[in-house]
C-alpha cells in the first residue's frame, strides 16, 4: 500500500458539493433575491419537509444543535437545583445546555458494545430532583426506546434525546427525534443531514412543548413586541433552511451509501483477519444505523493514529476526553474511574472515513493501511 500514497479523507464535503451545486446555488439565490432572510416561507417549508420525512408532528427549526437542546430542556422549565441524567460519552454540547441552564447534569455509563446510556444505569443514578434524561444517539445509533420509555413511565421523567447524530436512524420501528418528548437535531456541516452553515431542529409529538420551544426561539414572543417570557435569539435563517430542503432530498440515498461503506469495512476486516483485533461496530437485531461515524475499538490506538496519519489516512477520535473529566466541570466532583466504560472508549476509539462519496479503493486503503500497522 506504500506505492499508493494518495491521501484519503476523513471527510471530503467538496464531493457532496459537487453533487448538489446545481440544485443549491439557485435555492439560496431564490433567498437572498427574497430578502426573507431569518424564519419566513424557507424555513416554513423546510420545517414541513423534514416534519414528515421524521414522521415528527411538529419540527422547529432553530440556530444550532446546541441551541436545540437548550431550547428542548428550557420548554420543560429545567433550571437551578434540578438533575439531568445523560452520558459523559458525547459531545459537549449535550451537557453543557444543562449548565447553561443552571441544572446539573449526572452523569452515567455508557453500555460498551454500542456506546450508548446504559438505560439501567441512567435509572439507578436519577432522583427525585431528576427533571430529564438526555440519551445521546451517539454514531447513528438509537438507544433501545422501550428501555426509557419504562423508565420514563415508572419515573415520570420527560426523555429529551440527543440526535443530532442520527437523522434517518430507527430502532424497534421508531425514528431518531420521534420517541423522546422532544428531539434535537444538529445540521452542522459535519452531519449526516448539513447545512452551509449553523443550523439544528428540535422535534415533538407535544403541541403544547412545540409551541414553547417556537416562543423561546424567538425571545420568548409570539407577536412582535410582546414577551410572554425571557427566551433567545436562536432562530433559523432561511439560507440553511433551503439548502437543507435541497440536501433533505438525497438524505436517504446518502444514508445508504454510509451503510454500505460500513458494510463493506466489516467484510474487508474480517477478510484481512482483523475483526478479532478491532472491535467492530455493533447494529442492534431492532436497529437501523446511519453511520454518522463508523468507530472501532483498536489496541493501541495512538499508535494507530499516528500510524495513520504518516500514512496519509484520516481518522479522528470522538471523543478523546468524557465530558465528566473537562477541566470546566471539575467543581461537579467527578474523578477518573467513575465512569469506567466512558473512559475506556475515549481511550481506544477511533472514527475512520465513512462519508457517502468516499471511494471504494480508498476504503480498500484504509483497510489496508490498518493491516499494515497490526500485521506487518
Ligand atoms: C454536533 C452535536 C451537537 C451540537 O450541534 P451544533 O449544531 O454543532 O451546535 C450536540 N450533540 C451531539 C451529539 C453532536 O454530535
């Protein structure tokens, strides 16, 4: 594989690029001849659009995913001196619009095969000060949604899920963002599902949360100049949003091509021998898996980085460091240990190029590259 140094990308967004230009450049033209340039007919559209393709009742489109999740924990009036259960294994974001709220998030395990909340031990940490439970549809993967949605029974704790991983992912017939009492989504240039810029969703069943979250977009206002509460400035602007109707379009044909470069990692891993050295993914029997990352467990993962990276491959680590040991949560009093399934993933994860328009040989180099560092 030395004779073939091209570099592979751990993610090319060029290539999607050149797929949609012709659609998105006169979409966003249409916009800015419009001059509605912040809510208005685009993001009404986009809203429907993306509405029925979730098969969500109601879906608010708002300024970021971190936003959606502040505005999802705001609607159900979380704020100082209540508890958010949810995972230190994600973003930073998922957490930190816990605190940005004044609630305290309580942190528990992942489960090791999937990396997603253990639901039993989410439920063993909350409280009768436990005011939600945040499940993080981490890679592009859905949690189990019975499993919660007992302990939402039992408890009475509103489920907010974290998906902004996972648009399109379903698990026991359920879609991403359709099972909790509200969902947030990110369409941050990264994601499955991306905007040009900043962008996120939150989604309900609940007329009464859309209304709010819709309110607290917008500073607390339904008519303009009256304000029913103290909200934000967290709206979507109507350039992401008809950029987003157009890529919303090829989501699914995109989707595919993930699980397929997933499926094909799988049949190269096993055929090189590798599978008993990687831990592979694992796709729950009930689940469907959008591979928003395709994330082995190596030995030695540094080493495989590095080796990598020398190699010209792009790989990337999500996440390096659980979110209990950031040097900004340390007054919550977490210490190495306490979450031991946490720490271990972000000690030997590793994300390797799965993007839609990746190529076949260089899948097959990232294969071999990977060989070349364990076998020689
Ligand atoms: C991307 C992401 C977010 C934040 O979304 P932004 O749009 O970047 O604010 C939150 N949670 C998870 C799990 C994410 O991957």
């Amino acid at each position: 594989m030395k004779n073939d140094s091209t570099p592979v990308p751990f993610l090319d967004l060029s290539r999607e690029y050149a797929e949609i230009a012709s659609e998105i450049e006169p979409a966003v033209l249409d916009v800015l001849r419009s001059q509605a340039y912040v809510l208005g007919p685009a993001v009404e559209r986009f809203e429907r659009e993306i509405a029925a393709h979730l098969g969500v009742e109601h879906a608010i489109g708002v300024s970021s995913g971190s936003d959606a999740l502040l505005l999802a924990l705001a609607a159900l009036d979380i704020g100082p001196g209540d508890q958010v259960v949810t995972t230190p294994f994600t973003f930073f974001a998922t957490v930190s619009a816990i605190t940005r709220l004044g609630a305290e998030p309580v942190f528990a395990d992942i489960a090791p095969d999937d990396y997603l909340l253990d639901p039993e031990q989410a439920e063993r940490v909350a409280t009768d000060r436990t005011r939600a439970i945040v499940p993080v549809q981490l890679y592009g993967q859905c949690v189990d949604p019975n499993a919660f949605d007992a302990i939402a029974r039992k408890r009475r704790i509103p489920i907010v899920e974290d998906a902004a991983q996972a648009i399109g992912a379903r698990r026991a017939g359920v879609a991403a963002g359709a099972f909790g009492d509200l969902g947030c989504f990110s369409f941050y240039p990264t994601k499955n599902l991306a905007a040009v810029g900043e962008a996120g969703l939150v989604t309900t069943g609940d007329e009464r949360l859309a209304a709010r979250v819709r309110r607290l977009r917008d500073h607390g206002s339904e008519r303009r100049y009256e304000h029913l509460e103290v909200g934000w400035n967290a709206r979507l602007d109507a350039i992401q949003a008809a950029a987003l109707s157009v890529k919303l379009a090829h989501l699914d044909a995109w989707t595919a091509a993930r699980v397929k470069n997933a499926t094909r990692y799988g049949e190269l891993f096993r055929a090189a021998g590798l599978a008993g050295t990687l831990t592979l993914p694992t796709v729950a029997a009930d689940a469907t898996h959008v591979f928003h990352q395709y994330v082995v467990r190596a030995p030695r993962r540094d080493g495989l980085q590095a080796h990598l990276a020398a190699e010209g491959v792009g790989c990337s680590i999500h996440y390096p460091q659980p979110i209990h040991l950031q040097p900004c949560f340390e007054s919550l009093g977490y210490r190495p240990g306490d979450l031991p399934e946490s720490e271990r993933a972000a000690a030997e994860v590793l994300a390797l190029p799965i993007f839609p328009q990746l190529r076949s040989a260089e899948l097959e180099r990232v294969v071999e590259a990977i060989a070349s560092f364990y076998l020689g």
